[in-house]
C-alpha cells in the first residue's frame, strides 16, 4: 500500500517535471512576431526562411533566430558628395522612403533571399547610398544631355539650375525615383513610390559661393547699378548723393567701395572735357573744342555738340627774304663819334 502511494506520488512528480520541461521549451520555440518585424531562422545554420508576422514556431536545438529585421517603411536620408551637374560640384542630401522587406525584394526567388538576408542592416544602407549616387550621375547625365544651359552661362546659372521648384529639378528627381524603383530591390529595400524623394540638403563648395559674389558684385556694379541710380535720380530729383550711396549700399551684394568709385566716376563725366580738332588741310588751323558728357541722372546718352569754339587764326604772310644794304643805304648811316659816347656815359 505505501509502495503504491509512493509509486503514485513519483509518477505525478515526474509528469510535472515533464510538463514543466516542455512548457519552457515550447515557449522559447514560440515566438509571436509583430506586423512591422520578421525573424530570420537558420537550420543546422544554414538559411531555411523568412518567418513572420504572427506566431512563429521554432524547432528548439535544430533552429535558432539569427536575426529580426525590421520592414515597416520609414523614412530614409541620404547624403551623395561630389556630384558635377552642369559644372559645379554639389554635395546631396535626399530622403526618401522604404522598407528592408527582403521576401518583397527576393520576388520568390529563394536563392536571391538567402543572398540577401545575409547583408546586416549597415551594409544595406551602405548600398542604399551607392544606389542612390548611380541614379543620380544616370540622371544628371541624361539631364544635361536633353536639358544643356545656354551658351555664355556661368556658375550661377548652374547652381539655379537644380534649385528646388524648378523643371530640371523636377526631372531629375522623378528620374531618380524610376531607377531606384528598379535597382534596390537589389540589395533587398523596397522604395515606396508614394511618397515623393526630396531634396532635404544642398551644399555647395565656398569656392563656388565667392566666384557667384564676385561675378554677381561686377554684375550690380555696371549696367544694373547704373540703371538703377539713374531710376532713383529721376524718381527724387532732390535725393543727395550721401543719401544715394547708402540706398545702393544696402542692396545685398553691392560693395560700397564700387558705390563710391562708380559715382565718382559719374561726377567726372558729368564735367565738360576739351577735345583738340586737326584740321586735314594746309591752310586750316586747330580747334579746340569743348563737349558736355552725360551726367548719372540722365536716363539715356545725349550727343556731344561743341560747348565754344574759337575762330581760326588766319595764316601770317611770308616773310620777305634777306638782301644786303645799298648804297643808298650806307649814305643814311652816320657814324656817332666816340668823345660823345663818352660824354653821354659820364651824364648817365
């Protein structure tokens, strides 16, 4: 009766042991995978499937977890340096949006999927990038290609060129948009094509920047800056030309140094200046003739008429050629005698 009792009680100890056993190795083979994750499982380490959403089973010893990836679609930026579009170098930042889904990149193909599951997640952002300056020069290329600036442009233009909003820009993005849409699914991200590609970063060298502010200084200094003062003289015709330099000054870009010399020069040829006229023939003499320029606060050039002129001086009658005395000439002469040279030097 003991020994049944005994029997009895050991019997239900090792159940429960048992139980217990089972219970713990049933829930670490169980795993419950949320909607945005997938579990990468090995078997006997190597490559046997992408698991995932929902529950999960596991084989305890034979297959292990060796990654969880993460394949909601989030935002993506990515930095691009060096890159030449219409002659000035241009560092990018574009983001963008996609998903690590590797089963949607694979497309049913299990040989691509076990090539792509072993590539950690910073590889893939590393290729992510390489991806995205490929498209870039692809596009730039094609773009400079049917979209050329004008002949005679400058670095300006080719900054303005890919500025936000404008139709280069708007090809170059859709461009990038279709080959990434194509190529990375190739190292397993999936781009989602609702979401636009914007450009969150443009950086362009300092050498660029000064060569801009200089050309655009020698631009607001001669033609533009003249023609704005001259508006500026005929709207207040009583404006000083303190008052003026300082209105020019404040425009951005406009070097107040070029303010001061392009009105001194204004004021110098705003004052008459005396040209000297050759006549061509023999028995012409030269004019001088004096002509007005034009002064800052005349809105267009007018022509130059001679101020005074001096009447030609008339040519002198040649001179008689030299001949030796007469005789009649030596009997005027007198000859002075020397007692009164002396008397006359003595009275002085």
């Amino acid at each position: 009766m003991i020994v049944d009792i005994l029997w009895t009680i050991g019997l239900v100890i090792l159940i429960i042991i048992l139980a217990v056993i089972l219970y713990k190795l049933f829930r670490a083979s169980l795993r419950i995978v949320p909607e945005e994750r997938r579990l990468v499982v090995y078997r006997l380490g190597r490559f046997n499937r992408v698991a995932g959403p929902g529950m999960v089973f596991v084989l305890p010893v034979l297959e292990q977890v060796v990654r969880m990836l993460e394949v909601r679609d989030h935002p993506l930026e990515v930095t691009v340096p060096g890159i030449f579009a219409y002659g000035v170098p241009n560092d990018l930042t574009l983001d963008l949006w996609c998903s690590f889904d590797l089963v949607r990149a694979a497309g049913g193909n299990r040989a691509k999927l076990a090539q792509l599951v072993q590539i950690n997640e910073g590889e893939r952002r590393k290729q992510v990038e390489v991806k995205m300056r490929e498209a870039l020069v692809h596009q730039v290329a094609d773009l400079e290609k049917h979209k050329p600036l004008p002949e005679g442009s400058t670095s300006l233009d080719g900054v303005i060129a890919l500025a936000p909003g404008t139709e280069r820009y708007t090809l170059l993005v859709t461009g990038v948009k279709a080959e990434l849409e194509k190529t990375l699914p190739s190292v397993g991200v999936v781009l989602n094509t609702t979401q636009p590609i914007t450009l969150t970063g443009r950086v362009i060298p300092d050498v660029i920047i000064e060569a801009i502010k200089r050309m655009q200084g020698r631009q607001i200094d001669s033609k533009w800056l003249t023609k704005y003062a001259n508006d500026l003289r005929q709207q207040f015709p009583d404006i000083s030309s303190a008052v003026l330099d300082q209105m020019l000054a404040s425009i951005d870009g406009v070097d107040v140094g070029n303010v001061q010399r392009l009105r001194l020069e204004q004021d110098e040829a705003s004052e008459a200046h005396v040209e000297l006229e050759v006549p061509m023939g023999e028995d012409e003499s030269p004019t001088v003739v004096a002509k007005p320029k034009v002064r800052l606060g005349n809105s267009s050039e007018t022509e130059s008429r001679p101020a005074t002129a001096r009447e030609p001086r008339p040519k002198p009658a040649p001179a008689a050629p030299a001949t030796s005395p007469s005789k009649s000439d030596w009997s005027v002469l007198k000859q002075v005698p020397r007692s009164n040279e002396r008397e006359q030097r003595k009275s002085a």
